[in-house]
C-alpha cells in the first residue's frame, strides 16, 4: 500500500496525523483557558465531556492518532538511519538553513510523549476514567465521581507542586520546538513546498505555536501563583 511501502506515503500519513493533532491541542488550549475565566464554566465543560458516548469516541480516535503518528516517526527514522548508513557516525558541521527541531524532532517526541503520560496521570485517570468505570458498574461512589467532576480542583491540585510545574513547562517547551518544526513540515509533505507558502506555514507555524504553548504555560503559572499567595496568606 502506497501509504507504508513509500517514504512519502509515510510522511502524509505522519502529516495528517500530526494536523489532526494540532487540531485537538488548539481546542484543549481553549479549554483550559475556560479555567482562568470560571471555575464553573470549566467545570461545565469537563461535566459535558465527561465519559459520554462522544467523549469516549474521541478519546479512542485520539489514542489511533497518537499511535499511528508515533508507529510512522520511528518507522520514517529507522528508514532515514538506514539510508544514511555509517555516514551517521561521521563528524559533519551542521548544514546551513537546517532548524535544531528538525534534528531532533524525535527526541522531542519523546519529550512530548513522556509528557503526555504525566498528563494522562494527573488528569485523564482521576477525571474521566472514574466515570467511565461508574459506567461500566464497577465504582459507584457518588464522592469519587464529584472528586472527578471537580476539573479546577485537579489543575489546582497538580500546579501547586513546583516540582509538576517545572515538569510541565519543560514538556511544554519540547511541544514548542516540535509544533514549529512539525507544523510546517506537515504542510511541506502535503503538497505546499513552494517556496512562497513555504515561508508562510513557517511563520504561521512559529505564531500559532507560540500562542498554543503560551496560553497552556499561563494556565500552568496563573494555577501556581494563586497556590503560593495563597499559601503565602
């Protein structure tokens, strides 16, 4: 099949998976920027979610995104490493024009991944998997799902340890460098490689990561602030 016997097959798989990613952190940014507004609000929404029918439906086709998009980065590196073969091993002064992120974009991934899983902890398994084990019938405490319901608490709860804030400014910066790469290239790969609109993704790349990293580092700072000066108090 066109799509995982060619190297350009591979890189519009990783293209669309990467995009249709993009679209998930831009609609999770606004999400949480909810939290700096309402308490409330943000609550509403995370009850609206929950571990409804939808919600569930698209956890799963994140989850198939995230896994083809990894499966595709390691499978399009080994293919690349193979190519180059011991010309790898080689001390070569780094080629001109050629962005950091795009040497690393896989180490970054990793970054981003391990990440992801800090994430999945603080968040995904005290919110949304309680409910769904309630669905299942296996946990019916009405205390564990209100604990659940309560998003502000767990933003809270987890941007009052420094140790989580560093961590996740951190992941949040090899988000950064892995979106401005990413973003563009994905563009690149799909047809845009002109070099008028490549100069453009480039520039939209920068600002839209920028915005995406920045408003997600501001609910991490705002969460920890409030939890020092009110400890402070």
């Amino acid at each position: 099949m066109w799509l995982s016997n060619s190297s350009v097959g591979r890189k519009v798989v990783m293209s669309i998976t990467g995009l249709a990613l993009v679209l998930f952190l831009t609609f999770h940014m606004a999400m949480n920027l909810v939290a700096l507004v309402s308490a409330e609000g943000y609550n509403m929404v995370c009850e609206f979610l929950g571990a409804n029918w939808y919600a569930l439906a698209a956890t799963a086709g994140l989850a198939a995104l995230f896994i083809i998009h990894i499966i595709y980065a390691f499978w399009l590196t080994m293919q690349n490493r193979k190519a180059r073969g011991n010309e790898r091993y080689d001390v070569v002064v780094k080629p001109k024009n050629v962005e950091w992120a795009s040497q690393n974009m896989l180490v970054l991934g990793i970054v981003v991944l391990a990440g992801l899983g800090l994430h999945l902890v603080n968040f995904w398994s005290k919110m949304q998997l309680p409910e769904l084990m309630h669905n299942m019938g296996i946990n019916t405490d009405a205390a564990t799902l209100a604990y659940a319901a309560d998003g502000v608490h767990h933003i809270q709860n987890t941007f009052s340890n420094p140790v989580f804030v560093v961590l996740y400014l951190v992941w949040l910066g090899a988000l950064w460098f892995h979106l401005t790469h990413g973003f563009w290239s994905s563009m690149q790969s799909l047809g845009w490689n002109n070099v008028v609109w490549l100069d453009r993704w480039k520039c939209i790349s920068n600002i839209y990561s920028t915005i995406v990293v920045a408003c997600f580092a501001l609910v991490v700072v705002v969460f920890f602030a409030k939890s020092w000066c009110c400890g402070a108090c």
